[in-house]
C-alpha cells in the first residue's frame, strides 16, 4: 500500500527561512498571520491530507466516478470527505475576508494544495476549479454577481466550473461555437456543447456555477468575438434560496487514463439562462484570470504528485532486497543488500528530490510575488510582481508537471516490475500525472507562451525581473566561500539562457518557426536556471547550519548534498538545450510531409 507524510519540515524552510513568512505578515490584511499560526495550519492541513483524503486516493482510482440518466456520483467516502473539508473552512483558505474567506496568504495556502494534490489529486480538482471560478467572479463580475454567488463558492456550499473546449476547438478558441442569445430581462440565452469539464457535474454540492464562454449574435469572429457567461445548474431567487433546475445538462463522463476520481464531463446547454461576466467580446480575458490561477495550481498538482511518489520509492529502496553493493556486503546478516545501496536507484531517488525541493523553493517565490501583486500598496512593488508572476506561470505549469510525470515514472523504475502492478499503488501516480501536461493548456503552448509573448513583452521587461535578482546574488555573494562550488555552474547556466534569448529573438524576426521550434528546450533551459538559483539560494542559508549535531544539522547537510547532485548532474543539461536551441528550425520544418 502507498504512504504519504506531508513533508512539513522543507515547506517550513521555504516559508520560514527562504522566504521570510514574518514579511508576509507586513502586508494590508496579514498582520494575524504569523509564522506560528502559518505552521498551525499547515499542521492541521496535514492531518487532513494524510487521514482524511490519502486513504480515498486508491479506493477512487479504482472505482471511479459512475454516470447515469445525467446523474454524477463521486466514487465512495469524497462525499463524507468533502463536508470535513468544507466544514473545516478549508474552502475558504486562500478566499477574501469580504466574501466569508481566510484571506490566507499565497505562499501558505499553496503548500496545503501541494498537500492535498500528493494526497488525492482528483479528489483536490472540485475545490479547485472552485477557487478558480471564484478567482474569475471576483475579477470580473457585477456587485451583484458577486454578492450572490461568492459567498457560496467561498463556504462550499456550490462549487464551480470553466467551461471552454468543445468538440471541434481546444487550444484554438476563435473555433467555439456556443452562442448567448439575448433575453429581454437582460439575460441571456445559451445554448451549445462543451468537453472535458472537470467537475462538470457531480454530488458534493447542492449548485454548480458555470462560467462558459459563448458568442453573441453580433460577435467579430475568431477570439475577439468571445464574452464569459455565468450559468448556474440551478437557478438562484432574489432571496438567495434555490429555484427551478437551469437548462444544463451533464450527457457523458469521459472514461480517462487517471484522475479517476474526477468527473470529467460533457456538458450540454440548452437555452440555459445565463448572466454576462464583464464586457462583451472581451470574456477570454477575464477567463484567463480563472485559467492563470489553474496554471499555478496544476503545476502544483505536478509537485505533489511528485512528492508521494519520491516518499514511496524511497520506502521501497529501504526494504526491497537484491544483489550485493558493488564495494562489498552492506547488510552481512541478510540475503541481499537493500537497493538503496546502488548507485543507479541513488541516482534516481536523488533526480527526484533535487527536482522537488528546487521546484517547490520556486513555487513559494512566485506565490510571495502573487502575494505582493494582491495586497501591497506599492505600485512598483505590485508591478514587478506582475512581470515575474506572468513570466514564470507558464515555466510552473510546464516544467512542474513535466517533471511530475518524470518523477512518477521513476518511482515505477525504482520499483521495478513490483511498480506496474496496481497492488502497490505506484503505476496510479504516473496515470494521475499525465493529464497535468495537457489540460489549461498543454505544455507545448505554455512554451509559446514563454517564447512568443513573455520574452519581448514590454521590450523584455518581463525577463529582466528573473534576470536581474539572479545576477545581484552572483555578484553579492562572490566571496561566500560555502557557494564557491554553486556559483560558476548558476553563472554558466545564466548565460545559456541569454545567449539562446538573443539566439530565438534575432532569428525570429526573419523567421517565426523559430520561435515554436526553440520553445520547448528554451522553457525547460530556463526552468533548470531558475531551479539552479533558488538551489544557490538554499545552501547560502542552510551551508552555515550544516554543522550542527542534531537533526535540524542532518536536514541542512542534506540540502547541501541535493544541491550539489543538482549541479553536478542536472544542470548540465543546460548546454545541451542551448545547442538543440541554436541548431534552428531547419531540420523540423524542411522534413517533406508526405515522409511522415
């Protein structure tokens, strides 16, 4: 059977030490939030994770979700589970105070969503896609639109969805074809078919809130011609009580790979009743607030998925035994050696965790920007927060759940045959991993994203706020003699990524292939970067404590130790990308189509 500890002691280090928590609490709204009662919480988060929600992870896997007549029923114990999540507020963790939430600061709030995506990552999808509807309404409804629907969402009473494939349109959106006709009460009419709904429908809630995104009449066509709707499964009275079912009906579950415990839905509206989300033809925009937010959060569901299958293949590494060390017995009084003591499962078990200490390290970066970019009153403050939250967001969701999927397989290698055999629970990470780098836009679009838009917004101001700090601590920290051995391979890797920066955007101007065939290698080249520095980072604070006889000193040595492995044997992987990077478009787009 699988285990999962939530891995408290590192996400003290990234909250506490790495990132100073006691500035957080400086911030309007934060000063209750101290470093006690931010630990508290991720204490209790914790209990949640490991007795409430990781014991339904298998059982879920297995039995899914069941459809029937338009019902959706979640598999058995995450109807029990969601009111003791409900019930214990944490719904209403990362939601403002104005609306009946927490207001929990974003770094905290996203290492509880790391733990509920190791302990039950389809389970975590339903308040997910919730938080994310109430990100969107926030943004951009009415005072009333607000007032109405953000309470529940908040409490979990509802719950909510987005509402963008269709059957003939995924990444393309200027193909969508659902139409809002307008109704002479001011509402709307809308009427059309929509795929992959995650949580589209299902028993954990008594309303789901749809936002759906639908053509007017009128509307220009191709993306500009796209405005958001707010369609509820159930209509809502003035007085707030429920009223008649909304035309909306579920017609299908998907049967998936994963995530089994997901319903994953089509969904099909009928003249339902809905209510404009912000301006006309301008509905992609305020989405892209909801799918932003869910960008992040998926990334996360890499790291999580990631973290349980690191803790189980190192379980697995201590017990299972065969062979004899290749330097002499290590365990005389048993039949073999643990497998621990080969260099090729070290090797992988330390690719697994220099992978998830350095991207949960970045995580906690971008949620202190985000957090900074929501609650400070300090303009240049908010808008460099903007630069680097933006600039980052596609490289958390790509890289994060690229290594996901990596690292589940792994954990299956370290396993062996024992791993592809669904008794032990491994094989399910790697099927749960694999949607992470498809659905809010896979991972070759979140590259475009980077490549095509981040790098020359603003004339590149976006990637001066990367650039800029990792430079500063290079040349602050010339004489640390405990960096020494980290400095040179962060600096060489830094100018990867500016020599294929300048390399992509020369190029580019004569030729946009170039921009699609370098974005992959560039978003991973810039990914390790940024690990490498947050890495450099870790061992500036943990190298003086590293000393100490204790087990505090055994966590700081083992820091030290991880970030050398990931220079040593991972970030070399830099030069190789600059290479594909510069070796052009050429050998893609000159093959003949018909050899295909």
């Amino acid at each position: 059977m699988p285990i999962y500890k939530a891995p408290l002691e590192d996400m003290r280090f990234v909250l506490h030490e790495l990132y100073d928590s006691t500035a957080l609490a400086e911030l309007p709204g934060n000063a209750e939030f101290t470093p006690e009662l931010i630990d508290s919480v991720l204490e209790e988060a914790a209990k949640l994770a490991e007795t409430v929600l990781f014991p339904l992870n298998q059982s879920g896997d297995l039995e899914g979700c069941t459809y029937e007549n338009g019902v959706v029923r979640t598999p058995s114990g995450f109807k029990e589970a969601y009111k003791t999540f409900r019930d214990g507020g944490w719904t209403a963790m990362g939601a403002s105070p104005d609306y009946g939430g927490q207001g929990m600061p974003i770094p905290a709030a996203l290492m509880v969503e790391e733990m509920l995506c190791s302990a039950n990552v389809a389970f975590g999808l339903y308040p997910g896609l919730s938080h994310g509807a109430y990100v969107a309404l926030s943004h951009a409804g009415t005072e009333e639109q607000k007032q109405t629907y953000l309470p529940n969402l908040v409490s979990g009473k509802w719950s909510g969805t987005m509402c963008l494939t269709e059957p003939q349109c995924g990444t393309d959106l200027g193909m969508l074809r659902t139409r809002a006709v307008p109704n002479d009460d001011g509402s709307y009419s809308i009427t059309g078919n929509k795929i992959f709904i995650s949580a589209g429908e299902h028993d954990l809630t008594e309303n789901i809130i749809h936002l759906v995104l639908a053509r007017l009449p009128d509307a220009p066509a191709g993306v500009k011609g796209i405005s958001l709707f707010l369609v509820p499964k159930v209509l809502v009275k003035d007085d707030g009580s429920l009223g008649p079912r909304n035309g909306v009906s579920c017609t299908a579950i998907e049967h998936k790979m994963g995530i089994k415990g997901s319903a994953t839905c089509a969904i099909s509206f009928d003249d339902a009743k809905g209510w404009l989300v912000g301006e006309p033809n301008k509905g992609l925009a305020a989405m892209f607030k909801m799918m932003n937010t869910e960008r992040l959060s998926v990334g996360i569901q890499g790291l999580g998925i990631a973290e349980t299958a690191y803790q189980n293949a190192v379980a697995y590494a201590r017990d299972r035994i065969q062979g004899r060390a290749l330097t002499g017995t290590k365990a005389p009084d048993k039949q073999a050696d643990p497998i621990l003591v080969h260099p090729d499962v070290r090797r992988m078990l330390l690719t697994m965790r220099a992978y998830i200490e350095g991207c949960r390290a970045l995580a906690g970066w971008v949620a202190r920007e985000l957090e900074i970019l929501h609650k400070s009153t300090d303009d240049d403050a908010k808008q460099a927060a903007d630069d680097f939250s933006a600039l980052m967001t596609p490289i958390v969701k790509a890289m994060f759940t690229d290594l996901g999927f990596e690292i589940a397989s792994t954990a299956v290698q370290v396993y062996g045959g024992h791993g592809y055999i669904r008794d032990h629970g491994i094989e399910q990470y790697v099927r749960d991993a694999r949607i992470s780098m498809l659905y809010e836009g896979t991972n070759g679009i979140q590259a475009l994203d980077l490549v095509g838009r981040k790098l020359p917004q603003d004339g590149g101001r976006l990637l001066t706020r990367f650039l800029d700090p990792v430079m500063e601590f290079i040349e602050a920290n010339a004489d640390n003699a405990a960096l020494e051995p980290f400095l040179p391979p962060l600096q060489q890797a830094l100018e990867h990524v500016q020599v294929a920066t300048g390399f992509i955007m020369e190029n580019a101007m004569s030729n946009h292939d170039e921009i699609g065939a370098a974005s992959v290698d560039y978003l991973r080249l810039f990914g390790l970067t940024a690990l490498a520095f947050v890495w450099a980072r870790m061992v500036a604070i943990a190298a003086p404590k590293a000393d100490e006889q204790n087990g505090a000193g055994q966590f700081y040595r083992a820091k030290v130790q991880t970030a050398k492995f990931f220079m040593e044997r991972l970030l070399p992987q830099t030069g190789a990308l600059l290479a594909a990077i510069q070796s052009g478009s050429a050998t893609m787009m000159e093959f003949e189509d018909a050899a295909f």
